[in-house]
C-alpha cells in the first residue's frame, strides 16, 4: 500500500492544529492544579519524569488521566513514556493513539564573537561556518511530538529497576549527609535545634546573615531531610548573593522550597505529602493579588530546575526518570549500526519525529 505524501502546508497546518490542542489542554490542566490534591498528583508526577519540561509533564499528567478514563491504559498514570524511534530501538512499537507534547526545534547558531548575544546568526541547512565561527545547537521554537507510554506499545519486555521499600520515618541511607554537605558547600553552617520552641515553632530556619541553617532533631530521619531540603532550596534559591534571589513575596519563597524538597524526596522514593500539601496550600493562598494556581504555576518550572541541581549533586541513584530501562543504551546501539531502515510515516499521520 502507498504512503500518501503530505504538503509542506498541510504538515504546517497540522502542527498549528496541534499546538493550539496543546495549549488548550495546557490552559485546563493548570485550572486542576487549584486543589491541593491534584498539585500533590502533579508534583509526585513531575519527579518521575524529571527529565521531561514542567508543561509537558502537565500534558502527559492530563492526556494519560483521559486515557484512563477512557479504558484505553490500565493505571491512572504513565510509567515509562517515549517516542516511536526510541521504542523501536527497545524492540517495541505503538499499540493505539500517542499523547502529543511539545518538542523543541533546533538550529544550528553560529558566531565570530559569542560573548555578544546579538551575534548569532542561524546558518542555513547545509551551510558551513565562516573560519573562527563558535556553532551551537539552540531552541528557536517548539512544534508537537508523540509519545507512548509503554502499556501503549507491544514487543520485548523491558527491564523493570527494582523499587526502594522505604521503612516509616527512615530516610533513603546516606541521603540526609549528603544534603548536608550541599549546604555546607554553599558556605553555610548546620546547627542543630532541640525542638521547635527553640525555632519558634518552626521545623527549620535559614540565617542568610549569619550564613547558618538550623534543623530540629527531635524529628524522625525522615522529617529531617525534608526540612533540611527545604533549606537548602532557600540557600539555592533566596539567599541574598544568589542570582535567582528576587524575595518577591514570602509565600512565593515558601512554596519554591517546599516543592524543591518534595521533589527530590519523591524523586527518592519518600512521601512527604502529610506534611507538604497543607504547608503549601496555605502559602500559596497567601499571595496577594494571585491565585493558588498562579503562584504553583509560575514556581512548579523553577523549583523543578532546583530539584534537578540539586539531584545532581546527590551519591544515591534517585528513583526512574520515566524513561524506559535500556533506552539510552539502546538508542546508542541503533545509531551505530549501518543502513538503518526508518520507518514511513503512517497513512493518516504527517512524521513527527525525526
């Protein structure tokens, strides 16, 4: 069977059809963000697919939500997700309908003098750099993409990463030192506190003057890191010398450190909801003049970025990115094998991928 070959206008057409969906369904999906709920659900989300942008996370959140409504994928959310080449390169491909997200464009910049912002100049396909031009690779626009969750392909099973069991009030084992240390590293000082009474009813209290971080320790393991994460996004995030410190409204400091903690906890494997999503709730309605769902929107992309810092910088191996086991290795192998066969696109699909 012939493939039918697409104009050049109606894949723009198509891609302008997607992007106004994906907006539309970015618009709704931040609207269900208003209880404290459904920012937990989205924040536990985030962490598993950390690797993904904040607005596609929402995507995904949204689309595989109405997919199992709709009885088309057996758990309210996705485990793995990827596109149709890196399925393919796990022996696997698309059962049904994928969930569309944005993909960045790339171009090819290239400039004599890149210190100067204004100095790039996007080099045509096929063309080659002046001699003593830099060349990068940048994001000049986004356009929509497919992507699959595994319980939407078929084919080779994938390795499943055995899960952490985590015992109540323990924390991952070396997870506590090493946040330590990443305080530490930034010039600061750890103190211990006997209770609260000492905080004045705080669990911890970040001194930018003094340049100290003081966590009770008359708190479980677990609740320990949680506060000193929450800390450490302050030194990160708002302490006076820092290049992302804007001390914007309190609320707004609150509800970017307490996400960086929860992040990187669930990252981790570790629920800190019971004490989380109150914490969060009540800052973020404290924001004048903005809604909760404003204030969770305009921090949930910087406090990720945070996270990921700070992940980073972390000895453990944190819990599944939401890529599948083997994909990189698998990507890696298919790239280097000669006279690779791609795929047409589907009657009824313009290509989407690349």
């Amino acid at each position: 069977m012939m493939t039918r070959r697409y104009t050049r206008e109606e894949v723009a057409a198509y891609r302008v059809e997607k992007m106004e969906e994906i907006t539309r369904r970015l618009q709704e999906s931040v609207q269900r963000l208003v209880t404290g709920q459904d920012w937990l659900e989205s924040i536990r989300f985030a962490a598993r697919f950390r690797s993904r942008s904040w607005l596609n996370t929402l995507l995904l959140f949204s689309q595989h939500a109405d997919a199992y409504q709709a009885g088309r994928v057996p758990s309210p959310y996705p485990t793995y997700v990827a596109g149709r080449v890196a399925w393919k390169a796990l022996g696997r491909w698309p059962t049904q309908p994928g969930f569309v997200i944005r993909q960045p464009v790339l171009a090819a910049m290239a400039s004599a003098t890149p210190q100067d912002p204004g100095s790039w100049r996007r080099l045509p396909r096929g063309q080659r750099p002046e001699p003593g031009e830099v060349v990068q690779q940048r994001m000049v626009g986004v356009k929509p993409a497919k992507v699959w969750d595994v319980s939407m392909t078929g084919g080779t099973p994938i390795p499943e990463r055995p899960e952490p069991q985590l015992l109540e009030g323990a924390a991952p084992p070396g997870l506590l030192v090493a946040v330590q240390g990443q305080i530490r590293a930034g010039g600061y000082t750890l103190q211990d506190a006997v209770d609260a009474g000492v905080l004045g009813g705080a669990n911890g209290i970040t001194d930018f003057t003094t340049r100290t971080v003081t966590v009770r320790v008359d708190m479980d393991e677990a609740a320990r890191l949680k506060t000193t994460l929450h800390e450490l996004a302050h030194v990160k995030l708002h302490a006076p010398d820092s290049l992302t410190a804007r001390g914007e409204h309190r609320g707004i400091d609150e509800v970017e450190a307490e996400s960086v903690a929860m992040f990187v906890a669930a990252s981790h494997g570790l629920d800190t909801s019971g004490y989380t999503v109150p914490y969060v709730a009540g800052w973020a309605d404290s924001v004048n003049g903005r809604t909760v769902t404003e204030v969770l929107q305009d921090t949930a992309e910087k406090a990720r970025r945070t996270a990921l810092g700070i992940l980073e910088n972390l000895p453990e191996t944190a819990a599944s990115d939401g890529y599948p086991p083997g994909m990189s290795e698998a990507l890696r192998a298919q790239a280097n094998t000669p006279s690779l066969h791609r795929e047409p696109a589907r009657a009824g699909h313009p290509p989407l991928e690349r």
